[in-house]
C-alpha cells in the first residue's frame, strides 16, 4: 500500500489492503504510541469502536477490540453506527481513543480504519506516521487483570447520539415531510429515528443494509432514487446521506438537488442572521463553486478557502476559530454540535431553517447561483511541472478574460501522472472552450 495513512485514516480494498493483521497491528501501535504521549496517564484506557455495515467490517472491528484489548484498553464496541457518532461517544464519554471501520462512500469491497483522538479529534498527522512506524514491534504484553476488557453496546450508543442530535434543533419539525436516502449504510436506524424524534414525518428509503449492498446505486453518489422518491411522496425536501453518515446532499420538493455549496449557503446564512457564525466567516474548499463565495459576500460573510479535504478545512477551522465549514460533496463542518463532518447534523439544520422561515428548500438554495463548471483531465503529464512558464501565461490571460465572474483552478493528481483543470464561468459553452484550450497547454507543455 505505500504509505499506510492517507489523508482519512487508513482505506484500501478490504482483506487485501486493509486486512485483519493490519487492523490489529495498527490497534497496538495506536495504544502504544498513545501511551508513550501520556494519553493514559494516571488511568486505565478506554475506547469507543464502530463501524458501517460492510461485511468485512464485522473481522475489521473483531481485530481493533482484540488488538486494543491486548494492549490493555479496555473496548466499547458500539457496533453499527454512523462515523460521526463515534465521534461524538468519544467525547461525551471522555474514552481516550475512538476508532471507526469505514470507507464512507466508497464501494463495498473497500474498507478502513480511521483513529479518533479523545474529543473525538482526528489524529494529527505526526501520530499517526508514529502509529505507522511502530507497527509490529517487539513489545511487552500485559497479563491477567491488566489486558482490556470488551464490552458489547446493548444499543445505548445509537440512543445516546440521536438524543444528542435532537438537542441541536431549537425548532420542532412537526409538518415537515422528508424522504431520508441511508445508503444502506450505517444511518440507517439512527437516520430515520432522529428525523422522527425531531417531529418530521420521515419516508425512508436504503435502509436495509446486508453488509454487500452500502452505497449500491443510493445514497449521496447515487441520488436518483432519492430524486423520485421526493416527487413520488410529495414531500418536502429529501436527504441523502452516504455509508458512512459523514456527508449530506439534499433535494428540493421538485426533485432538483441542492449539493453542499448551496446547503453551506443556507447554514451560513442561517447563523449569521443570529449572530452565530463566529468571525461571520465560512471556509470551503477550492473546489467549491465561485456562486457560493459571490453569494457569501453579499450577506456579508467572508469565505476562507483550503485545499480539498476535510482534514484542511478542519485544520482552518481549528486555527481560525470558524463554526462552519465543508465540501460541494455534502461534508459539512458544523464545529459547535461536532467535531467532524455529520450528515444527519446537517440534516436536522437544514429541515429546521426551512420550518423558521417557512420557505421552501428550493426557495432557499437559490442564494448560490452556481456557475457553470467543467472538470477536463489531462493524463499522461509531468504533474509537477504546472509552473511552467508558458502554461502559466496562459492561465493569467484566462483569468484575466473571466474576471470576476468564473476563475481557473489547475490540480496535480497526488498520485498519478495527471493533472485537473477545472474553469468556471459565466455560460457552459465559455467555461467548455477555455477549460479545453487550457488542456490543449498543459498536454502540450507537460508532456512526459
């Protein structure tokens, strides 16, 4: 696998990538890296583990609770629940270590494993290159009374993370009817109970999960069905969540969806309005559409732009003090009810500022205007020469054509010899002809 931590934990093909060995080896290195920072000091360790439906999670998860357990830490496993409610048990329950075994909206033969500081924080990055550097050592395994002990949930981790949600919303949803997408995926309990403890009328779809079938053709990749079923229901609004729970994508009463920029939107707008959007500033990713910045900037709300990545937008977060951030994919920040991205959060939000203002969902979105937008990838190219002076020119002039009205953004892959150019603008057949010309330069220019 190369270097075994990504930018979201560990994440590969399940049982070839990410396998049990690797599942308990990396459990180990995590307890003992955790050890040696003072993490236990002055207490017996404790962790929170869960996971999503997929098949391969039930030996994933049985390898983390074995590994932790052999090095002394004691293991709530809480079974299937959503990655943000893992998140949530390690705080609320103060544990020192909270693990999640998922590959979010990946396909099911994927699988990973995502390690969760206490507060339910990601790991920074140098522990987890230590975790990673310790695996498979010689170490001195604890006996008798001090191996840990696993305790199996009884089901009071899903209650205790609706009841949580429940309490975010300060607006009853009573005559609200939405049609919730699970994926198949491991909200599909905890999704539709905290919709209806929240008052909506709930019409659930994907929510028989048989460990093959999270994110077939369903959830926030997949919104078709979501988009009928809407219509077909005459609801309100809809929303689709993805395996693992941490993103939300909507759909109005039309069937038209609403992506995360313009959900961002509504939220932004939303707490600003009540003077809850700390420093007025939400952050995004590059990749968010240029219609999102125009629209924050005309309610007043400044944008703060990262790389793509929820780690990044995170990491801005943190530094800045910022309450709200995300990604156009639905992976939405909300830093004042969670410490990572939380589809049914974002759920809740956005159902409740429809019923305050008595709008429609639709109604709205339609404060980011999105500008058109193409992706063209160049394959093939020496990724790391994007500073070559000729192509450099040629982005300048197109910027400079746009104005204040599209932008240009040049991607190297992280992994392969490729390279993304993505333009917005005013109409589809503009963004189309400089993105294509802009290709034609880099193909040229960076050819291997």
């Amino acid at each position: 696998m190369g270097r075994l931590f990504g930018t979201d934990g560990v994440r590969g093909l399940a049982n070839r990538d990410v396998t049990a060995e690797v599942a308990l080896d990396a459990s180990v290195a995590a307890a003992h890296v955790l050890a040696t920072r003072g993490a236990f000091a002055g207490h017996r360790p404790r962790a929170v583990v869960g996971r999503d439906p997929r098949a391969s999670g039930e030996f994933l998860s049985a390898a983390v609770s074995a590994g932790l357990a052999s090095a002394g830490v004691d293991v709530d496993d809480v079974g299937v629940l959503p990655t943000p409610a893992v998140a949530y048990l390690t705080a609320a329950r103060g544990v020192d270590l909270g693990v999640v075994l998922s590959a979010s909206h990946n396909p099911m033969p994927d699988n990973g494993i995502k390690f969760l500081a206490r507060g339910g924080q990601k790991l920074d990055d140098d522990v987890e290159a230590a975790i990673e550097a310790r695996m498979g050592e010689a170490w001195d395994r604890p006996t008798g009374a001090d191996v840990g002990r696993i305790r199996i949930d009884n089901g009071q981790a899903g209650r205790e993370y609706v009841d949580h949600l429940v309490t975010t919303v300060g607006t009853r949803l009573e005559g609200l009817r939405i049609v919730v997408d699970c994926a198949n995926g491991a909200a599909s309990e905890v999704g539709p109970a905290a919709l209806r403890d929240a008052g909506a009328d709930v019409v659930v779809i994907n929510a028989s999960p048989d460990g093959r079938n999270i994110n077939e053709a369903c959830g926030s990749t997949h919104p078709e069905q979501l988009q009928a079923a809407v219509v077909a229901a005459h609801a309100d609004l809809g929303v689709a969540l993805d395996g693992d729970a941490d993103r939300c994508l909507a759909v109005d009463a039309q069937g038209v969806l609403v992506d995360g920029d313009q959900i961002m939107g509504v939220l932004a707008v939303a707490l600003h309005e009540r003077g809850a959007l700390p420093h007025g500033t939400l952050v995004t990713t590059v990749m968010s559409n240029l219609g999102l910045r125009i629209a924050m900037r005309a309610a007043g709300i400044a944008t703060v732009e990262t790389g793509v990545g929820d780690r990044y937008v995170l990491e801005a977060m943190r530094a800045g003090g910022y309450g709200l951030g995300g990604e156009q994919s639905g992976h939405i920040i909300l830093a004042a009810h969670a410490t990572t991205g939380d589809g049914l959060l974002t759920a809740l939000q956005l159902a409740a500022r429809v019923v305050e203002t008595g709008r429609p969902l639709a109604d709205l979105a339609a404060i980011v205007r999105r500008l058109p937008q193409i992706l063209v990838n160049v394959p093939g190219v020496d990724r790391a020469r994007t500073d070559d002076p000729v192509l450099v020119d040629a982005v300048a002039h197109a910027e400079k054509s746009l104005g204040d009205s599209g932008r240009v953004l040049l991607r190297p892959s992280g992994t392969e010899p490729l390279v993304r150019v993505m333009v917005e603008a005013g109409t589809q057949d503009e963004a189309e002809r400089i993105a294509h010309e802009l290709a034609d330069v880099v193909r040229t220019r960076l050819a291997l």
